[in-house]
C-alpha cells in the first residue's frame, strides 16, 4: 500500500529504501560508493531534507 508523504519520517522510509537498492545494484553501488565513500550518514542526512 503506497502512502502521500508528508512527515519527516515518511521521507526517511522513501530515501531509505532507494538508497538501500542503489547500494544493492550491480551498476550503481560502485558509483555512488565510489563519490560518497565513507560519507554515507552525512548524505543521508542532507538527502532527508533536501
């Protein structure tokens, strides 16, 4: 069942869950592992409130 987003914690589950199969797929992982690096939780954060 898909739900409007509206509070904070609904955009944490949306930004989660795309960046949980970024990290997953065979082509992107080594992207976005290789620009972000150890930087994970910090562009998470920037990402929850873009």
């Amino acid at each position: 069942m898909k739900k409007d987003v509206i509070q904070m914690d609904d955009v944490k589950i949306l930004v989660d869950s795309f960046y949980g199969k970024v990290q997953k797929d065979a082509l992107l992982k080594n992207i976005f592992n290789t620009i972000i690096q150890d930087r994970w939780a910090a562009h998470m954060e920037k990402m929850y409130t873009f």
